[in-house]
C-alpha cells in the first residue's frame, strides 16, 4: 500500500512538472537574483546576436558566389540551373539556421522570458514579441526574440 502511494505521488509531481504547475522557486533561474537574472539574459542575447552575425556573414559570402555563377551563366538553360541550385542551397541553410537557434537557443530563451515576466508588471508584456519566441522562422526573428529578452533584462528592477 505505502508503495503504491509512493507511486503515486510519483506520477502526481511528473503530471505537475508536465503541466508547469510546481512552484517557481523550484526552477534553476527562479532562485536567481535580479541582477545575475539579468547577467544571464544578457549573455544570451550577446550569444544569440553572434549566432545571427555568423550566419549573415556566411550569407553575404553566398550571395556573392551566386551573383557571380549567375552571371557567368550563358543560357537561359545554365540561368535556370543556377536559379534551382541558388534557392536549393538557400533553402537547406535556412532549415540549418532554424535547427541550430531550436537546439541551442529555443528553450533558454522561452524559461529567461518567463521568469522575467514573473518579475515585472504584467503590461511588461509585448504579445507580439512574446508569441514569436515559440516559432521564429527567420534570422529577423530570432532577432526579435533577442531585442525583447534584452528590454525584459533591463526592465528587471
């Protein structure tokens, strides 16, 4: 009996911690003070903002190479194999780009935002920026998402 309760408690706290229902000084961030809360979001911002030079650096590199191989292109044949190519490659760096910020930002993101939310005036909320950390599909905005942790860190007394 005591086993099956033990269980059960178990099972309870895992459907809590599913459903965002513990408490938030159990968190990592949460025990955090203002100030190494906002030293946090603030590296993350300046690790995101270098994660988007890079990649708009290598796309200027690529822009350039395709400007070059399509005026090098003689045929309208040659032009529209460039063209697939240009968009082809375009295509898998932007699923690259998008894979990486969901591996290695998305989630830090998201808890940051929350917890500094948690601490600020409810009118701190932008409803824009705030839906596009779930889904930014483009370098602009994962920008965003950088600018509005940025205002949230500074907003934080």
């Amino acid at each position: 009996m005591i086993q099956r309760l033990e269980y059960k408690e178990g099972q309870l706290a895992e459907y809590r911690e599913r459903l965002k229902l513990l408490p938030t000084d159990q968190t990592s961030y949460s025990r955090l003070a203002n100030k190494e809360l906002r030293e946090r979001a603030t590296n993350l911002v300046a690790n995101v903002r270098q994660f988007l030079r890079q990649w708009s650096e290598q796309d200027l590199v690529s822009m350039f190479s395709q400007q070059a191989a399509m005026s090098g292109a003689k045929t309208e044949e040659e032009r529209n194999r460039v063209w697939q190519n240009q968009t082809k490659d375009m295509m898998l760096k932007s699923s690259r780009r998008n894979a990486e910020y969901d591996k290695r930002f998305k989630v830090e993101t998201i808890v940051l935002r929350d917890e500094l939310l948690s601490r600020l005036p409810t009118e701190s909320k932008n409803e824009h920026a705030y839906s596009m950390y779930e889904h930014p599909t483009n370098p602009i905005g994962m920008g965003m998402v950088a600018d509005d942790l940025e205002r949230l860190a500074k907003l934080l007394p």
